[in-house]
C-alpha cells in the first residue's frame, strides 16, 4: 500500500518538469483511513512546496482539521531550513501529521537528513526507502547537481544505421522520425540548457525552443560554442522571442567589437580559457553551474560532442537511430574529434535501456566514471 501512494506522490512530482529548476521535483499525498485527502506538488521555483500545497489541497477539499494523524508520502525528505520559503519539516509538525514515508533523503547538504531528525524528535514516526530508486531516478539532475554545483549533462544524438548524422553533402532533414523528435522537446523543457557548437549554429541556424505537441513548455537558455565568436549576427537564436537567455561562449580569440554587437543583441558573454584551440568545457560547467544552470542538454555536432567527452561532463547519453542507410565517407558520424587510438581506452556506458519511438529506437544510457 505504501507504494501505491509514494507512485501517486511520484506522478504529481513530475508536473514540476521545467518549472521547478534547479530545485528538486517533489510530490506528496496526505492519507487517512486508507483514503487520499490531499495532495500536491512542487509546482514553480520559489513557490510553495509539495507538501504546504499537499496540505491546502486537504484543507480545501476537507477541512484544516483533517490532516491529524493522517499519514503524509513525500518524494524526497522534507527540508529542514529557511530558504524561499520557511521548512516543510516544522509544518508538518504543527499540523499534527502522524507519520511521514519518505522515498529518499535529501543530498542538499543545507538538509541531509535533519529533515527527518525533526520529525522524529516530535515523536513522528518517519520511514525512508520507499520506492527510492525511482525518486533518485526523477531527481537525478537536483542529484548531481546539489552535491557537485555543476549541470547534469545529457549528451543527445541521433543517426541512421550505419552510424551517419547527415549526408555527405550536410542534408540531416530528417534522420528521425515525428515521435523521436518530439520527445527532445520533452527533454528540452525538463533541463535548464541547450548546448550546440558554432558549426550547427551556421549550417542549420536553429532555434533552440521548446515545442510541445501541446502547447507551452519552457525554453532552455541557448548555450553556443563559438571561439572565434563567429555567430553571424541575424542567427534565429539571436534574435528569437524568448525568456531564456543566449549565451555565447568563446575565448581570446573573439574580437572586441563582435563581443559588443552580441551583447547588443541581449546576449550574455562568457570567456573561458583556450583548451586544444576551442573553449574550456570544464570552466563553462562550473560558470554555468554559478548561474544556478542545473541541467545542460548538448545537441553539438561531432566535433564539440567529441570535445565534451573527453572533458568528461557528459553524464548520460539519448542516443536516436533510424533504420536508414545512406553512407559516404565523407558523411559525419556522431563522434568526432581526433578519436581514441586504443579500444581500452573506449568510454564505457551502463545501465542501457533501450526505447522504441517507431520506427526509431532511442539508447539511453550512463558513463561509466572510473578515475
């Protein structure tokens, strides 16, 4: 029983997707007598938490009253300190809650289980674990990025079968189908960036928005690689109505006077040192990471996805292939850069799971970090 409820909390923690960043998403559901009085979610970055909304949603369809003794399943330890809004943990105890399941503890070090020590010193009985690799699993950007300040990076590709993103004369519309390309849009509106290098930038001139099937969705701020600050001045991502911001990232090598026409243009500027003649991927990550960026999203041609791997801030991959065939030696592949010289030197990925969107199939998977 306890599952049921921690998978309805789960389900109202997902329509925090886009909304929430770079806080956690979070559910919760209050019970009493076996029966759902309440719920909520953690809705908007600032605003209330799942649980204070869990508790109005009771209230209104109930009374204040109701909530006492109840039972209340969150998806992530209630926090314990004063940030945008006072802590979940001492609501919970004013409202005479009876006991609270938690799925996980939270990693934010401002929490770090004192959360559930108030709980229990006010004599509530508090039980963690319940469904918790599937709350770590949902929260895996607020994971890595909590305990590190840096974006969670989410390397996605797509190519036909035999391993080409384009043909040789640069035509890549399309290699995947409607259902695959939409679900990006999905991924685009969960994080909080979209990375690309210059070279996409020129050949494709993109947008870099968020388009969902049904409307809405957030824009991730448009992230551009672009040492030499090549970006030509009417690129779409420059001149796009949008909130999210672009951000062009380059080095010494970006004249003066270009860098002041961009920022003319709205965009934002970051310099970060030269590293192999491009810019230094790590120093971004911890520059963006610095502007509470929790999630990164990198749609980079071969050369800038090769790049980030060997800095290692690629943590998961979305890889797409359809089952085209168009060869050329001179078509590129997903991967490029110089390339590893030994097999043993490959970068491993784990826990692979394999997704149909018919007729492409989608391979999601994890780097391995072995140091």
């Amino acid at each position: 029983m306890e599952s049921k409820y921690m998978q309805r909390a789960l389900e109202l923690a997902e329509k925090g997707v886009g909304f929430v960043n770079p806080n956690p998403l979070v559910g919760a559901v209050i019970v009493k007598n076996n029966k759902m009085i309440g719920e909520g979610f953690h809705a908007v970055y600032g605003g209330p938490h799942a649980e204070i909304n869990a508790f109005k949603d009771a209230a209104f369809k109930n009374n204040a009253e109701a909530v006492k003794g109840a039972t209340l399943y969150v998806t992530l330890e209630p926090c314990s300190h004063y940030g945008k809004t006072p802590p979940c943990a001492h609501a919970i105890v004013e409202r005479g809650i009876g006991k609270v399941v938690v799925a996980m503890e939270d990693p934010n070090p401002e929490v770090a289980g004192r959360g559930i020590d108030i709980l229990r010193q006010h004599g509530i009985e508090v039980v963690t674990g319940v469904l918790e690799q599937e709350s770590r699993q949902q929260n895996e950007i607020f994971l890595k990025y909590i305990t590190t300040n840096l974006p969670f990076c989410i390397l996605k590709t797509a190519m036909t079968l035999d391993g080409k993103t384009a043909t040789q004369s640069g035509d890549s519309k399309w290699i995947t189908s409607e259902g695959a390309r939409a679900y990006v849009h999905q991924v685009r509106h969960r994080v909080a960036g979209i990375m690309v290098g210059i070279g996409t930038i020129i050949q494709d001139d993109p947008l870099l928005n968020t388009r969902l099937e049904e409307g809405g969705g957030s824009d991730p701020i448009r992230i551009i690689a672009d040492s030499h600050a090549k970006i030509p001045l009417e690129s779409k991502v420059l001149n796009i109505s949008s909130k999210a911001q672009t951000i062009i990232v380059t080095t010494e090598f970006a004249e003066k006077e270009k860098l002041k026409k961009l920022k003319d243009k709205g965009a934002e500027i970051i310099v970060t040192p030269l590293i192999n003649k491009g810019v230094d991927l790590k120093y971004l990550m911890k520059k963006l990471g610095e502007r509470k960026i929790d999630s990164v999203l990198l749609e980079g041609g071969s050369t800038l996805n090769y790049s980030a791997l060997e800095a290692r801030i690629i943590d998961k991959i979305n890889i797409f292939i359809a089952p085209k065939l168009i060869g050329g030696r001179e078509a590129k592949t997903p991967i490029g850069g110089v390339g590893k010289m030994l097999m043993k030197d490959a970068v491993s990925v784990k826990d692979i799971n394999i997704r149909s969107f018919e007729p492409d199939m989608m391979i999601e998977g994890y780097l391995r970090r072995e140091e």
